[in-house]
C-alpha cells in the first residue's frame, strides 16, 4: 500500500482548459489512484494578476461547481493563489488575501489552499520572515475547515536558473521561511531542476533536512508551457521517479496544455508508485493510446512512433511529409486526442511569452 498521496497542479502558464476538458481530466484521475486537484493556472487573473480582487459571481460560481465535481468524484478540490506584490504592500494586501481564503474555505468548499510564490521577484531582503508570516495565518485559518495548506516558496527548487531570473536567494531565505512553521504545512518542490527529468530518493534528502518536513512533488512532467518545451507534447511513462513512495509526502503533476494527451503520462504513475518497472509502465502506456484514439493494430504502432518523435524532438522532427503522414493517419480517430494533435500542428498551444521561468 502506497503512502504518497497523488494529485494534479494546474499550474501552468498558456491557453486555460475549457470547463468540459477539465471535468474529464478530474474524472479520468479520480479513477486512476490520484486523490486531488488543485486549480492555479498562471493565466487565470482571479487568481495572480487579479488575486487581489473579488471572484466575479461568474468566477465564483466556476469554481463552486469544478468543486462540486471533484468532491462527487472523491477528490479534494484546492484553490492555488499566487498574491503578486504582497509583501512590498503588506498591510494592505494581507487582509486582502485572508478573506479571499476564507472564502474559498466556506463558500467554495476548497479542501487545499495552495498559496504560490513562485515566479515572483523578491521584494525585501527578509522575504522569507514575511512569507512565513503570510502561511502561518493561512494555516490558523484553514485548520479550522479541516484543509491542507500547500505554498510554494519563491526558490522551489536548486536549479541556478531561479536566481538567473530572480537574483540570488538571500542567505537565511529557507531558515526564516521554516522557522516555528507549523509542521502540517507542505511545501511544493520541483527537483533539483525546474524541468527534472529524474528525481530520486537522493535528490530529496537534502530538501527534506532544509524545511524539516517530507516536500510535496511539484512534478513539472508532463508540462509544456516552456519556450523549447512548447514544441513537444509528453507522452511518455513517468520514468526515473522510482523510490520515492514515502521519501515524499505527496506528489502533484503539472500537466500539458493538451488536456486529453495528459492521460497517457498519468496513467502511470500509480504504477511507478507500485513498483512496476519499465515495461508494465509502457504497456500501459500503450493501453491507453489505444483507447484514447480508438485505435488497434499496425495503426497503433505507427502512432505510438509518431508520438515518440513528438516526445524526443517535437515540431522540429517534423518536415511537411511527416506532418501530413501522421494526420492521415488520424484522419479515422474522431477523437478529442486526435483533434489536439490537429490543434497543435496548428498551433493553438504555441508558447505564451509570459511563461517566466522558460
């Protein structure tokens, strides 16, 4: 029996999922072994560029009702808040932010508030005092209604590309971050890197010494909202995540743009967390190509060639011929896979510049 909890993290930047693509990606998880869903996309402004304001009566009632959905399917439903500026203005923004948790507690019934500082400059030198401050009354708050509390610091992983973009990490930043936090509150990590492409029980050791507590996976697999990553679509087995049941308290996915495609990647990951090794990975895998699109035989082994090239090399391994093949190919499996394969060529997921960490 596995004791990682397994989730989803909305939280990419690009195109948002329509309401019905969502929906399906809830209940196809809900059925697969994962037991939440967080949503936080990047793009949503209730939630960054507005999160300071109100939710609309149209946002509120979105959201009560992809609640609704995720509690009718047993999975806990959370609601991610990325309060850019917060601490530069925080007499005026913080009980801004605690009355849009609470809301989200009460009236939206969110079982998770994730409170996300990633992708946001640093705006005083002992940022990580104020946002351990800022968590901590999130936690007083969320206890109260039985929800996690999840926050993702502004360093959420080593990669030296943060303090590229971000400038270096101050000194006591992850000291006063932990310091007296309460030990039920998580917090979301990525790696080693950004994008890992392997995380091991090792890779978490130090981390887990760093906040004193187990982390929660962000696993930026199979995302592709990056500059470069943009241009394939994942669609291979969670490889390289062996191990880690236990290592890590629970583990969240940041999915594809191409909602429907997502599947074939999460379908196994409950397996990794069962010790299947490669093969049974890619028989499922293949298991669930094959459903996606309707599709058996020599047809299935060609597309499953085509979807690795779109894996390894994306667009660039595709010449107009290659392109063509493929879509005829398709052309039989009238199918919501297929189409955002058709979507992609045409480049409906193209990269969103305002992905800051590509």
């Amino acid at each position: 029996m596995t004791t990682t909890t397994l989730g989803i993290i909305e939280g990419f930047y690009g195109r948002l999922y329509t309401t019905k693509e969502r929906l399906s990606l809830m209940s196809f998880i809900a059925k697969t072994g994962y037991s939440y869903y967080i949503y936080a996309p990047k793009n949503d402004a209730s939630l960054r560029r507005r999160w300071h304001e109100d939710f609309t009566p149209y946002e509120a009632n979105r959201l009560l009702k992809m609640s609704a959905f995720a509690h009718e399917h047993h999975l806990d439903f959370g609601i991610g808040l990325s309060p850019l500026a917060i601490t530069s203005e925080n007499r005026q923004y913080e009980p801004i932010l605690y009355k849009k948790t609470e809301y989200a507690l009460k009236n939206l019934k969110a079982r998770i508030i994730a409170v996300l500082f990633d992708d946001i400059k640093l705006y005083e030198k002992n940022e990580g005092q104020a946002q351990n401050r800022i968590i901590s009354s999130i936690y007083e708050m969320a206890k109260d209604y039985g929800a996690r509390v999840i926050f993702c610091p502004t360093y959420y992983s080593f990669d030296p590309i943060l303090e590229k973009i971000f400038g270096s990490c101050p000194p006591y930043y992850f000291q006063e971050l932990t310091h007296n936090l309460d030990e039920h509150i998580e917090v979301f990590w990525t790696g080693n890197k950004v994008l890992s492409k392997e995380i091991t029980p090792a890779d978490i050791e130090k981390i887990t010494s760093l906040m004193g507590r187990k982390v929660t996976l962000w696993d930026n697999y199979p995302v592709n909202d990056g500059k470069k990553i943009s241009t394939k679509i994942y669609t291979r087995p969670f490889f390289k995540r062996a191990g880690l049941d236990g290592i890590v308290l629970s583990h969240a996915v940041n999915p594809m743009l191409e909602c429907t495609l997502n599947k074939i990647a999460l379908s196994t990951l409950p397996l990794v967390y069962k010790d299947a090794d490669d093969q049974q990975l890619l028989s499922m895998r293949e298991q669930t190509v094959s459903r996606l699109f309707k599709m058996q035989g020599q047809d299935l082994c060609q597309l499953l060639v085509y979807l690795d090239a779109l894996h390894d090399d994306g667009l660039e391994s595709f010449d107009e011929h290659k392109k063509n093949s493929l879509l005829t190919l398709l052309e039989t499996s009238h199918t919501k896979a297929a189409d955002e394969i058709r979507a992609f060529f045409r480049g409906v997921y193209a990269f969103d510049p305002a992905c800051l960490t590509s």
